[in-house]
C-alpha cells in the first residue's frame, strides 16, 4: 500500500512537471508560429510564380504549403504555394478586435480555388456573408506536383492606411478531399480569437527618402524667345513609399511650378527605388543669364530622412540670334520690318530672337537705265529657296545670301527691203542664257552673252536671210532686215497697149494663192510678200500665159498675152473693111455690065 502510495505520488509529481513545463513552453511556440512580420517591399508580378527577388523571405513553410508576403503603400500582396492535395485556401483577417470569437464585418474571408474563382465574405455573428470581390487582383497557376495563387489585397479593404501601425489577426486554412491544413494550427474558420497576427515592420511604410537627384537643362546656352526645357529626376531612397510629393520651381526671383507629382501626372506614390522624371517647358526666354531653383518634399509621410538632397539648381544664358545677309550692293533687304541696304561684300547683320521671322529681298534692282538685277534665290548652307520672302525660322546664328541676275534691256525692231516697219508673225531667237524664246515681245530682258537670231516669221515664211549673232553686254537696240518686199504686175496685149480686166493668179513661196484684177492701166500691186520665186498666170478673154520670177530681183513684172479685146476689135474692124471694100466692088462692076434698056415712045394717031 505504501508502495501504491509512493508511486501514485511520484506520478502526481511527473504530470505536474510536465503540466509545468507545458505551461511556460506551449505559449512560446503558439507565439512564435502564429506571428507574421510582412515587410515593406517593391512590387512583385501578379502572374502566379514565385521569381527569385520578388519576395525577401519565406513567411511560412508548411508541410502542406508554403507561404510568401510583402507590401507597399497600397497593397497587400499575398503568395501561397498548396500540395496537390489541397484543393481551396482561405486567407481570413480581423481588422478589429483580435480576441473575438465571433464573425463581425471586421473579419473577412478570401476563398480561392483551383479553377481560380474567388469569393469574398465578411463575418456575421456565427455565418459568412458573401458579396463581390471587388478590385482583388489574382493569378493561380496550376502545376504537376502543386498549386500556386498570387493575389493583392489593396490596404484600403484591410484597414490599412500607409504611415499607421496596425496589427491585423490572419489565418490561412487548406482543405482538400478528407483533409485540413491550417495555420495557426488550430485555427478555426469561424473563431477569429483562434487565428494569428500578421503586421508591418514599417507601419505600413514610414521611411522615405525623396532625393532630387538632377536638375538638368537642355541648352546652357540658347536664343532669346525660345524655349527651354528644365529635367528633373526624383529618387526614393528610403525604403518606404511616398505617397506624393511637392514640387517647386522658381526662375530667377519668379514662382513658375509649386504643384504635386499626383496634379502633374507623375507616378505617384514612388516606392523604394522608383524614379521620377519631370519635364517643364519654360517659353519664351528672355535675353540675360538666368538661375533656376527646384525644391521637392515628400508629403504625406511622418519624415524625410535626408532633407538636404531636396534642392538643386541650374543656371544658363539667352542672347539675340545674329542674322548675316550678303548680297549685290545697292539692293533692299528687311527682316520683320527692320530694312538694310547692301553697301559691300559685307553685306548686313540683324540681330533678333528666336521664332519664325519673315526675310524679304528686293525683287528688281534698276541701278541704272537699261541695266536691272533681279531675285534668282536665298541660298543657305547648300540649299536654295527661290521666292524673294522667306519664312525664316531662327534657332541661332545664320548666314544667308541673296542672289541676282544681272540683265541688259534688248530691244528688237524689224523693217522690209524698202526699210520700212515690219510686223512678223513671230520670231525665233535663242538668250545668252540657251534659253529658246519664241514670240513677238520688241523689248526684253536679257543676261550677258550671244543673242542668236535664227528665225523670223512673216506670212508663214522665214524671211531672216541669214541667223544673226549679237553680244550683249550693254543694253542694245537691234535692227533686223527681213526678206519683204512689194512689186507690180503689168499685163499688155502683143501691141504693148495695157490689158484692163484680166485675171492674174498669183501662188506665192509659202504656196498660197492670190486673185487680182487689172485696173486701167493693166497693173496689179502686190504689197510685202516674203522675197522669192512667185508663179504668175494671166487670163484674158479665153488666153492665159504663166511665167515664174524672181520677186526679189525682178520687183516691176511685165507680161504678155497674145489676145486682148484691142486686137480682137482691130481684127474684127480691118475685117468689115475689106467686107466693106469688096461689096462695094461688086455692086460698082454689076452696074457696068448691065444693058441699056431700050426707050419705048407711046405714039397717038391723027
């Protein structure tokens, strides 16, 4: 019985050691396996694999799983990696009160499958109540041996707001075909004072660093009036995000930006390491050495670790662009209403701001009578442009010249062989220039050289006897002698006496034709006709005669015909005389030859 008695003691003594030891050991490994420290990090890819730096650590490796977590300012972002035997997981937080054994709309259930649909339930005494996920972002990747989900929460349906410290209750809880993994490992669905704690080293993000790590100018050096672009570049250097930021600027003593990254478009917030580049067109430069002075502050944080890296500056100049023109001496030039004569090989200068400015050269310049320079072209480095005003656009310094061509007044004048006034139908000469003009103009413009006279034009004949070749180089007066002339035609019967009424035809050299009548003196006048050999045929009273002259030599044409109204009327009168003649012979012979009639006396008797 004693022996009873001392073994019952000594047990009594074994349970209570280990109750004991249970007692203090127990509440430090529960401690130790439900805390979760997620950190503050860069922003992993939501795409359902873990890449190697996407997450620091891994928060919780498991049998059945493993767990990865980090956040930022705006998200929480959560990565589970489930043996094939699981087939959902519930991700379950308490934004309230953590010892709470009941569902409340402070505890909230996000349940994944391996289909990749997501439900979102809040608590509700002892029941989950389900509503829309709303903005979660997810990716579950399925593979041989296990599955993975990848989703951020945003902070704002946790809770959870940057710069706060906050502890949130979590438990993560897989269940597949008969089985269930939970962690912590007694956590229970619908007792939140069973689940662990997960919270931020960085109070959701504390620590920045907002640093103005350049502020850089396109040009040191530029045009009053144009435009100058200032650059700056952020970096957060801390290792918590900056939700926004506060940018100043100032040219010389004038306030140009004071606005936030968040109003200016930028990427806001800037987590740990993100860069920002601003770009900020200054217009309108005026000419003298400016400063340029930027200030950024991060805002929305408790504090700025390293404020002295928050200011820089830049400094720079703006002078007039100085415009050079050459040109002919003696001719206009003007820039935007400011105008300058040309007096050397010096040309002028005008000095002026940046933009679109309007040059104009003087089209025509008459030095002297007979003698004018016109506008060929502006040449500027290789190229031409060819319209006296030139849109002009000015970024710096420029050299420009204007070209002239030097021209001599030519003026034309045309007789006939008579030296008289003359109108061709046109002319045909080739300028110093080779170029072939063909027209009527008396004066013209020409440049320096031989002008080729080679055709001219009258009743569709040439009648320039030879080209001609004239040097100009001084304004000329050219008198050209053309191959016209006028002449007569003079019909006459074989008496010589003048035949009016004939009909004379006449094919000239360009082989048309004419229709004349012969007045009272039997002439017919041919006036200017292109010199040479013309085909004249007469016709009078059924005769015709045609002869071929020269009417270039032979100006003054008689021709002969062998009948004419005179011979017939002299034919015809020296005919009725010897008619006349004749009879009258006969009737002078029968009276001759006639007998003497007998007298016959009538006698009465008595």
């Amino acid at each position: 019985m004693k022996r009873l008695r001392g073994a019952a003691a000594s047990s009594a003594a074994i349970l209570l050691i280990i109750i004991l030891v249970a007692a203090v050991y127990l509440p430090l490994r529960v401690s130790a396996e439900s805390e979760l420290s997620i950190p503050l990090y860069r922003s992993p890819r939501i795409d359902g694999v873990v890449s190697p730096g996407e997450y620091p650590v891994e928060q919780l490796s498991l049998p059945w799983g493993k767990a990865y977590a980090v956040h930022n300012n705006s998200y929480l972002f959560f990565t589970v990696v489930l043996n094939n035997a699981c087939r959902t997981v519930d991700l379950l937080f308490n934004t309230g009160f953590l010892n709470s054994t009941i569902l409340t709309v402070s505890t909230t259930r996000y349940a994944v499958n391996r289909s990749g649909v997501l439900r979102y339930f809040y608590g509700h005494g002892e029941e989950w109540l389900e509503e829309p996920a709303g903005d979660i972002l997810l990716r579950v990747v399925n593979g041989t041996v296990s599955w993975t989900i990848e989703l951020a929460i945003p902070l704002s349906k946790l809770d959870v707001y940057p710069n706060t410290p906050k502890t949130l209750g979590f438990a993560l809880i897989a269940s597949g075909v008969g089985v269930n993994y939970s962690w912590p490992t007694d956590a229970l669905l619908s007792n939140p004072s069973s689940w662990g704690v997960a919270s931020s080293p960085d109070n959701w993000a504390t620590r920045c660093d907002v640093a103005l790590e350049g502020v850089y100018l396109d040009k040191k050096s530029l045009i009053a009036g144009s435009n100058l672009t200032l650059i700056l570049v952020l970096r957060n250097k801390g290792d918590a995000a900056i939700p926004d930021y506060l940018i100043t600027i100032m040219l010389d003593d004038a306030l140009i930006v004071n606005t936030t990254g968040s109003q200016l478009g930028l990427k806001t917030p800037m987590v740990e390491s993100d860069w920002v580049r601003f770009e900020k067109i200054i217009p309108n430069v005026t000419e003298g050495s400016h400063v340029v002075k930027v200030w950024v502050k991060a805002l929305n944080v408790f504090h700025d670790s390293d404020e002295d890296n928050n200011f820089g500056q830049a400094s720079f100049t703006a002078r007039l662009a100085k415009i050079s023109v050459f040109s002919t001496p003696g001719v206009t030039v003007e820039l935007d209403g400011e105008s300058q004569i040309i007096t050397d090989e010096t040309g002028v200068v005008f000095y002026t701001t940046y933009g679109v400015k309007t040059l104009r050269a003087q089209e025509i310049h008459r030095p002297t009578e007979g003698v004018r320079y016109v506008f060929t072209g502006w040449k500027q480095e290789g190229s031409t442009t060819f319209s006296p005003q030139l849109a002009l656009t000015v970024e710096g310094d420029l050299g420009l010249t204007a070209e002239y061509r030097k021209e001599y007044l030519v003026n034309l004048s045309f007789v006939d062989k008579d030296n008289a006034p003359l109108q061709p139908s046109f002319y045909l000469c080739t300028l110093p220039n080779n170029t072939v003009y063909n027209g009527t103009l008396r004066g013209f413009w020409v440049t320096g050289g031989d002008l080729r006279l080679t055709m001219v034009k009258y009743a569709g004949l040439n009648v320039l006897d030879e080209a001609m070749i004239v040097y100009v180089n001084e304004p000329k007066e050219i008198r050209v002698s053309c191959n016209v002339v006028s002449g007569s035609v003079k019909v006459v019967d074989p008496f010589s006496m003048p035949i009016e009424g004939a009909e004379l035809k006449v094919v000239f050299t360009n082989n048309t034709q004419a229709k004349y009548v012969t007045a009272s003196g039997g002439t017919v006048n041919i006036s200017r006709v292109a010199g040479g050999e013309l085909t004249l045929t007469v016709t009078n009273l059924g005769y015709s005669a045609t002869v071929k002259v020269s009417f270039l030599t032979e100006r003054e044409v008689t021709i002969r015909i062998p009948m004419s109204l005179n011979v017939v009327l002299i034919i015809i009168g020296a005919f009725l005389i010897v008619v006349i003649i004749i009879v009258f012979k006969i009737l002078r012979a029968r009276e001759r030859l006639a007998p003497r009639k007998p007298e016959e006396y009538e006698f009465e008797e008595l």
